[in-house]
C-alpha cells in the first residue's frame, strides 16, 4: 500500500540521503557550492521528516512513512553536521595566513 504520506517520507528520506553523499562529496573535494547544498538539503529533510513523524497516526507497517520519517531524521542532521565541516573546512583553506 502506497500511500501520500509515505511518498512525502520517502522523497524526505531520499532528499536526506542526497545531503549526506553530498557533504562527503564536498568533504572529499572542498568544494563550497556543494556544501551549502548538503546544508540545504539536510535542513528541508530534516523539517519534512518531523512533519511526518508528529502527524503520523501509526507505527511502522501503517502506511503512514513513519519508517520514512525516522531516516529523514536521522539523515537530516547528518547532512548539515557533514555539510557544515565541508564548509568551516572550505572557509579554512581559503583564509590566508
């Protein structure tokens, strides 16, 4: 059963996850651009996954994209810590001495 409510938490989930590739991405080439785009993505998921879990009427298994929702929780803050090191990193190297 495919619910709207578990589409909105997996696209949550998946925008999350696309944060953290991102971050580590941008971690591992100091690219500015795609650590505002982790920060960015992890902050929208994040958002939208709490917005799924406070109005879910279920437990997992209900259809509700509470399993959904909980990735996106976890993803989420995930992208922003990583996207915000690639950043303080970035900022680091481009600081002249």
């Amino acid at each position: 059963m495919f619910t709207m409510d578990r589409l909105i938490a997996t696209v949550a989930a998946l925008l999350a996850l696309a944060g953290v590739i991102t971050a580590l991405w941008a971690l591992a080439r100091a690219r500015r651009a795609g650590s505002v785009r982790a920060v960015i993505a992890g902050a929208i998921g994040t958002a939208t996954g709490v917005l799924v879990v406070a109005t879910a009427d279920g437990g997992p298994g209900t259809g509700n994209g509470v399993v959904g929702g909980w990735a996106a929780l976890v993803l989420g803050p995930t992208a922003i810590v990583l996207g915000a090191v690639a950043l303080a990193r970035v900022r680091a190297r481009a600081r002249p001495d």
